[in-house]
C-alpha cells in the first residue's frame, strides 16, 4: 500500500485519481481550497478509511506544516511516498491575475516540491499545463512536441501569458530537482481537460452545457468562429499519471504532453453537445475577443506513448455523454 499526498483533489485529475488509487488499496490524503471545485467529486470517498480530505490551501504555510506533519507520523506504514500537485489557477478569468497566478502555480508548487524532497518521497508528478505553447500550440506534422521551440504572446498582447510563464517554470524546478537527484518525478502538460463534475470553472465545455440549460442559445467568444480543440477526459488524464508513476524510468524530470487527436472546432462542438441534449438548431452569438487565443491546440503525445502503455480511453462523444448525463 502507498500513501499519495495529493493537492488540488477535487479537481478534475486530483479527483479522479482519488477515486482509482483508493480502490486499487492505496491510501490518499488530499487537500483543496475549492477554489474551482467543490466537495462533489470526493463526497463519496469521505467515509472511506483509505481516504483523508482537509479543506486546505496550499498557499497556507500553517497548512502545508499540518501536511507535512501528517506524512511524518504516517509514512512508515506505507511502501512508497507519492507526491502529485493538481493545484493550480485555472479559471481561464484569472489567467490575467498575476499575482494569483504566480503565487500558487510557481511559489507554492515549488514550496510543496520542497517539502516532498525534505520528507523524503519516492516521487512527484507536477501536473502543468498546454497553455505553455501559447501560440506555437500546434504544427502540420501530428501535433507540437515536447521539445518544440515555445512562442509565448507576449505581456504587450495579453497578461493571459503570465499564467502559461508560470507554468513553465514549475517545469524547471522539477527538471532542477531530478538532475540534482533530490527526487523522482516529471511535469504533464495537460490539454483541455474536462469532467462530467466541471460546473464552476469557465471552461469551453461546461459554458455550453449551461447556456444550454438556460435556453436555445450559446454565447461564444469571437474566437471561436476559427478555434479548434482537442479534449482530454479526466479519466485519461488521470490513467497518464498513474502510467508515468508505474514506469520509474519515465520520472526522469521530462515534460510529457497528454491529449488526445480528435479535434473539432468550437462551433461543431456546440451544436454536438446540443444535439445530445434534444437541441437540434442552437443559436449561436458570438460576442468579446480573447487575445494571445491560438486558433488550435494539438498536441503530439508520442513520446508518452513510447515510454508508457497509455491511450486514451474515452472518446470525445462518450466524455460527452458522461457529461450530458450528469446534469
């Protein structure tokens, strides 16, 4: 049995690697602020014995103290250590809160970082972002990579690129980290993750499901009259970790992009999902712009592919229906 300190835990990975990781005999103590979820996604591991969750923050140095305490007196009783941070700010109108942004995407990662170092955990999965390819987010040749030169819009365009800056850098201080031999671990981007829980953040996807409950009509960014998207489940997102995790080899510092291949544009999007919810002509008003907004994000996943066993499993009209069948 492992014992897996986990940040961000009701979010859409924290709360689905709860949900495996404790049925698979493992035991998880998980924190959140809430700050883009609620109890709602754990609410049913919270009579388990595996499972312990504090409403905590991990900007809060008294809480981070707590976690670590809490890992000191327990540890002996587990094989392994595992330390994985999904905390991060993500409601896409505070990716222009910088002091937001940095604060708990680069100083609290790296102090949570330190701290699985100073209790000696056997690894770390930072859990960053595609958003670190700002508009360099795709090519003609399957998808950006891994070791793709970035193009980040700059401060001049948007301060969205704070959060992306941020982002980035927590991949450094695990490379940092590995290369020192302090620790195990390696950082995900993650494309445009999405659960059937997703109510509060103001993504793409729960915007349209609740415009949609509202009436006949969704209203989209001028941009998505161009955007294209790929979507990653949080089912997939999760399996990811759990594959890097189960090949040690993996958790070299390296950066790995999860997502999947099937793209759609923002307009099919809507009218798919509307379709799914007996809505069969959507009006569709197109009102404000996003700027530093790439028309499309596609990812080449190759290289996790390579060194793990891990595709994704849910299709974008079942991850749909998921969601679809939530309400």
């Amino acid at each position: 049995m492992n014992l897996y300190i986990i940040s961000g835990v009701t979010g859409m990975t924290g709360s689905e690697l709860a949900h495996q990781l404790v049925s698979q005999g493992n035991f998880v103590f998980g924190f959140d602020n809430f700050f883009a979820s609620s109890i709602d996604t754990v609410k049913d591991l919270l009579e388990d014995k595996n499972f312990v969750f504090k409403e905590w923050d991990i900007n809060n140095s008294e809480h981070m103290e707590s976690v670590k305490r809490f890992v000191m007196n327990t540890r002996h009783l587990y094989d392994q250590l595992i330390y994985i941070n999904c905390a991060a700010v993500v409601h896409t109108e505070h990716f222009y809160e910088v002091n937001s942004t940095y604060r708990t995407n680069v100083e609290s990662m790296r102090t949570f970082l330190e701290q699985a170092i100073e209790v000696k955990a056997d690894a770390f999965i930072n859990c960053s972002t595609s958003e670190v390819y700002s508009m360099q987010s795709w090519n003609n040749e399957g998808g950006v990579r891994e070791n793709d030169f970035l193009v980040l819009a700059t401060a001049e365009h948007s301060q969205r690129t704070s959060y992306a800056v941020g982002k980035l850098l927590t991949e450094f201080f695990m490379k940092d980290a590995v290369n020192k031999g302090k620790i195990r671990g390696c950082s995900i981007r993650f494309a445009n993750v999405y659960s059937k829980h997703e109510r509060f953040a103001k993504h793409v996807i729960p915007h349209i499901i609740n415009q949609l409950l509202k009436g006949e009509k969704v209203v989209l960014l001028e941009n998505s009259i161009k955007n294209k998207r790929t979507f990653l489940h949080n089912i997939d997102s999760c399996n990811a970790v759990l594959e890097l995790l189960a090949n040690p080899e993996a958790l070299d510092g390296s950066v790995y992009n999860v997502a999947t291949d099937e793209e759609i544009s923002i307009v099919d999007l809507t009218k798919l999902i509307a379709k799914k919810m007996n809505i069969e002509n959507p009006q569709i008003i197109f009102e404000g712009y996003r700027a530093s907004d790439p028309e499309r994000r596609l990812l080449n996943t190759d290289k996790l592919r390579t060194r793990t066993s891990w595709r994704p499993q849910v299709s974008l009209d079942k991850g749909l229906d998921l969601c679809v069948a939530s309400i």
